[in-house]
C-alpha cells in the first residue's frame, strides 16, 4: 500500500454538509419521493405476512381454493401499488439529484466564468474537465442512489427487525450476530474507497489533459510525425489510469461477497436454529418462512451498507474537489462605479510582474491618449506590449492609481462597465465552431444578415466568404480551421466592430493579411471608429503609422512616443524599425535574379 493510504483521512464534514445543503435544496421533491419509499416498504412487509399464513393453512391442511386465491389476488395488488410507489419515488428522487447535477454544473460554469486568467494559467484544462463530468457524476450518484439506498435501507432495516422481534426475540438476536464484523468492515473498507477514488479522479484529469492537448496540437504532432511518441504519452496515462480504476475495483470486488457472506451467515443460524425450533414445536412452518423472507428482506440494507458507503465516499471526494473550486474566490473583483463620460486612456508610472514570476514586464511606463484618438503601441517581441492592453481591460490587475479611463481609475469601475467599452482582437484569433455569420455575430444578441454582410466589407472578406460553398453560413470548424491566418483575423475584427465598442483594441491583428489589404482595412476602420478611441499594437510600422499617438516599448519600459514624424526625425529604436521594414519590402519588390543554365 502506497504511502499516501498510510495515513487514515477523515471524510471532510465540509463536503458532507454542502451535499446536505444541495438535497435541502430539493426538500420537498425528495420528501415526496421518501414518503411513496416509506409505503414501498411498509407494503413490501406485507407479503411475508400473508405467505405465513398461506403456508400454515397449508400444513394444517385447512387451506381451500378460495383462501389461495384470495391470498394470490392480494399479493398481486400489493405489488401493483409498490410498482407505483416505485414510480413515485424514483421520479422525485433520481430526478432530483438530475436537477441537482444540473444546477451544480451551471454553478460551476458561472464560477470559472467570474475568475481571471491567471487562474487558467496555474490549472489545466483536464482537471477542469473531470470536474465537470466524473466529480459531478459522482455528487449526483451521492445525492441520488446514495440518499434513497440510505433511507430505504434505514426504514426496511428498523421495519423488518421490529416485526422479526414480535415474531421470536431469540431468533432474531442470533441472525444479528454477524453485524459488529459488517461494521467493521464497513469501516476499514469506506476510508480505502474515499482515498483510492480521490487517486482514480486525478489521473482522469491527468489523461484528460494528455487528449486535449495532443488533440488541439494534432496538426503540430502530424507535421513532426510524431504520433509515436504521442502514443507512449496517451499509453502511460491511459495505464495508470486503469490501473487506478482496477485497484478501486478491487475494494469493491472484497468489500461486496464478504457483505454477502456475512448476510448468508445470518441465513445458517436461521437455518440451523429456526429449522430446529419448527421440529420442537416452537414455531410453525408458516412463521419461519415469514421469518426467512424477513430476514432476507433484511439482507438489502445489510449490502446496501456496503454500496451506500461507497457512494457517499466517491460523492465527498468529488465534492471536496469541487469546493476548492468554488471557495478559489475571483483574483479580480469590480469596483463599485459605472462607466465615466468619455474614452480618455492615462498611464501613471505602472510596473507590472506577473503573479508567482520576479520578471518586470513593465516599469514606470507613463502616457495620456485624448478619448476619440488612436493609440499606436510598437516594440520588439517580448517588451510589453500585449500586457499593457491586458491590464487596461484588468485581465490581469494594475497597481492602483496606475491606470484611468475617463480620469477614473479602472480598480474602481464595475468589471461589466469596464470591459463594456472594450472589443478586443487578440494575437491568437480564436473563432467558435459555428458559421461565419454566426462568428461576426457572436456577442451582440443577433444582428441581420445585412448588418453582417457590411461588416464584413468593413474588413475587406465579403466576397472571400461569398465564394465559400454555403456563404455566410459556412462552418469554419474547431478554432476556425477551415479558414486562413488572414481570413480568421478579418472575421475576429468584423466581430469585433460588431458590438460598437467605446474601444477597439488591435493586437496584431493585421499581421496575416498583405500590406494592400491591411491598408484597405485601416482606411475603413479610421472611418468607423469615428468619435471611438483604438488601440492598435503591431509589429508593422504601417499598421501604425497614422495613430495619434505611437509609443515604443523596450524590455517593458517606454523608450519613445510622438507621432510617425515626430518618431522618423527622433531617429531612434522606430527610425531602425521603420528602416528596416522599408528595406524588406524593396526587397520584396525586386525580382529575384535569374541564374543557372
């Protein structure tokens, strides 16, 4: 046994009350479903009763055919109305424990949908995933088998010792012996199940995470050929977790036929001491069969133990995972006013390092860009430039003070306000496996089919998506794949102009399109942003070159700012860039020499 099962861990009570708290939830539903359980049993209670009786007419030879009829007619009424108590209480309480997986998922959804990037940043995608099918899987089957198995097995326990009791105290003291070792096992074997289960939902996530990363990178594997690899990675995480599984099956395949075993020993001392007192006249035939259908009446929550163990086990630990989502309270939190009148930008000494690292991505940049102009953000990879459009809309957390929209600073604006008067076109285009048309929608509620046709000629795609096979209503797949760089980046800032934001953010956005194109789109989005601020960060000079105002970042710190001229004559960092972007293109444009016979 592996070290980690060294120790005994108590089930967390934390865990046990927020499942309480999900059934209270659902009181009335599960009440109605526990009161059609209670008549279940109590009419189950009634067949051994009259089979007693059928048999001692029988053996005493007063039985007739109108008795037995009467007797078969009976039993076959009460089974109908225990079928419609079934009904009943299968519908309240299994769908209540659906209702209760559904509501937890969409709690967690709206929770992982309130926390910041940098949660995303520190836990995978699997994980994340195995909480969403197996934990809640688990939380359901708790809330559901678990509960009704409990509350069957409690009342048919109590019901059938308290008529067994009646019927002979002696007997049903012996039968019951077996029980202290039950609890016994019960104890050994639930803390087994809650710390080998935590094991197998952990390397869920762990192969989880190997599938989505090797299937959102398939390309790149296919490309390198190195499906081979892959394949040991998926072997290795695949194994461990069947192993996993295997070793929590093995509990059950122990734990289950010694529950048995212990109810058929109950079964012998009925045997051996109920057959001898019907041949000494203590009891009849009758009450012993009557006994024996008790007794094994009594057998279901003598096994129900065993699986209503293993289920609140399972259901704990997958709870106790899901509320150390829930308790991960949100990195940033709104403030508590509403959006200010205008769109001006003022940058005020911000330094910034990112959370758990020591690198200073920025330090003391500072710069004022009036609302309605176009902000131009230039630099060599790595110094900054996506960061600082990051911490304008918070998705990551400025110092205080450091940056203001409007002359308010954006710690004390509500998040909906802030990130209102954003439309944002990240580096990585990301586009839904939807149609184009649904694509350049997205986020606004709907629009026409006009409204969405002039977008795209905003963006200079119109007639690249008219001689799509289905037009606007082409799937673009997973992540856009049936498009191009160019193509993906055009519709992402169509959906962007789409929701008429205060301001457009560009991230280099333009950087799969030709120069022609580019320069048609930005003379388009100058007319469009009309009285809107922009910021567009680029590593093209042209793309920037009729900003405002254009600043240079190097290694995180504002190195130069002005105008394009104002930049050329200073003849530093953008004068070289510029310069070289000049050369590149001449190169370009010079026809590559001939040569060789």
């Amino acid at each position: 046994m592996e070290d980690h099962e060294e120790k005994r861990p108590r089930i967390d009570r934390s865990s046990l009350k927020a499942i309480f708290r999900l059934l209270w939830s659902h009181r009335r539903s599960i009440a109605l479903g526990l009161v059609a359980l209670v008549f279940v049993d109590g009419l189950q209670l009634v067949i051994p009763k009259i089979t007693q009786h059928v048999v001692d007419d029988l053996a005493q030879g007063s039985a007739t055919q109108e008795r037995l009829v009467l007797a078969g007619i009976a039993i076959v009424v009460v089974s109908i109305l225990m079928g419609g108590c079934r009904f009943i209480w299968r519908y309240f309480i299994i769908g209540s424990s659906q209702k209760i997986e559904r509501d937890l998922r969409q709690d967690l959804y709206d929770h992982l949908q309130k926390l910041s990037p940098q949660f995303y940043d520190r836990t995978k995608v699997g994980d994340l995933m195995a909480h969403a099918t197996n934990d809640l899987q688990a939380v359901r089957m708790a809330c559901g088998m678990a509960t009704l198995a409990s509350f069957d097995s409690l009342i048919l326990a109590i019901a059938s010792l308290s008529v067994m009791m009646v019927m002979n105290v002696r007997l049903t003291l012996l039968t019951l012996l077996p029980l202290p070792i039950l609890a016994l096992v019960m104890f050994r074997f639930g803390s087994l199940v809650h710390r080998r289960f935590m094991s197998v939902q952990e390397s869920f996530s762990s192969l989880t995470e190997r599938v989505q990363e090797s299937l959102s990178g398939i390309r790149v594997v296919k490309a390198y050929g190195d499906e081979e690899s892959e394949q040991r990675f998926f072997d290795a995480r695949a194994k461990d977790c069947a192993d996993q599984n295997i070793r929590l099956g093995m509990i059950g395949g122990v734990f289950d036929p010694m529950i048995g075993a212990l109810a058929m020993a109950s079964m012998v001392i009925l045997l051996s001491e109920g057959g001898s007192m019907v041949i000494s006249g203590e009891v009849s035939l009758g009450e012993f069969v009557a006994f024996s259908s008790y007794l094994h009446t009594l057998i279901w929550p003598m096994m129900a133990v065993g699986w209503v163990v293993n289920l609140l086990q399972r259901g704990t630990a997958s709870m106790d995972r899901l509320e150390k989502i829930f308790t991960t309270p949100p990195d940033i939190v709104g403030g508590p006013c509403e959006a200010p009148p205008d769109t001006s930008i003022e940058v005020r000494g911000l330094s910034f390092v990112y959370p758990g690292t020591e690198t200073q991505v920025l330090d003391d940049v500072s710069f004022s860009l009036p609302g309605g102009s176009t902000l131009g953000i230039v630099g060599r990879t790595g110094s900054g430039k996506t960061t600082l459009v990051e911490l304008m809309m918070r998705l990551y957390d400025p110092p205080a003070g450091t940056i203001l929209i409007g002359g308010r600073d954006i710690r004390d604006m509500s998040l909906e306000a802030l990130r209102g008067f954003f439309a944002y076109v990240p580096q990585e285009t990301f586009l839904f496996a939807m149609n184009v048309a649904d694509n350049i929608a997205f986020g606004t509620g709907g629009l026409s089919r006009g409204q969405v046709e002039d977008l795209a000629r905003k963006v200079q795609i119109h007639s690249e998506i008219e001689s799509f096979p289905e037009g606007y209503d082409t799937l673009v797949g997973e992540r856009g794949v049936t498009l191009s760089g160019g193509q993906k980046q055009r519709v992402a800032i169509a959906r962007a102009l789409a929701t008429d934001p205060s301001i457009l953010v560009l991230d280099d956005a333009l950087s799969s399109v030709d120069t022609e194109t580019e320069a048609a789109i930005l003379s388009t989005l100058s007319e469009s942003l009309g009285q809107r601020t922009g910021v567009v960060i680029a590593h093209r000079i042209s793309t920037v070159k009729r900003a405002d105002l254009i600043i240079v970042l190097d290694e995180g710190r504002l190195v130069e700012s002005g105008t394009h001229d104002e930049l050329l004559a200073l003849g530093g960092i953008y004068a070289d860039l510029h310069r070289m972007q000049q050369l590149e293109e001449e190169a370009r444009r010079i026809p590559s020499a001939g040569g060789g016979d």
